[in-house]
C-alpha cells in the first residue's frame, strides 16, 4: 500500500517527466538543451525505478 505522499510524489516525477518530453521536442538532438533535458528525464526515470515504478517515455513524433 502507498501513502498519499508517495503517490503525490510519483505523480508529480511523472509529470515533470512529461513536461521536459515536450521542451525536448522543441530543441535539435545534440544541441546542449537537448542533452541537458535528456538527463533530467533519465535521473527521473532512474528515480521511479528506484521506488519500484514503470518507466515513463517521451511519444517520437
């Protein structure tokens, strides 16, 4: 069982996951932006799998 806390937590990992997934559209692979977004997302995917939780992926479009 989950605390109130802990799915808070994840569910803001999430979003935050998300959000950077759409300023990563925004930015050229290999541009520093890009490269510097693409960590966040991974240190956050590290996080949730840390705690047991799915990875979440960025949709290509």
């Amino acid at each position: 069982m989950t605390s109130f806390n802990e799915t808070a937590i994840i569910s803001y990992v999430e979003s935050r996951i998300k959000e950077y997934c759409k300023e990563m559209e925004a930015t050229n692979p290999g541009d520093l932006d890009h490269d510097i977004i693409l960590g966040k997302i991974e240190a956050y995917n590290e996080f949730l799998e840390q705690f047991g939780y799915d990875r979440v992926a960025c949709a290509l479009k």
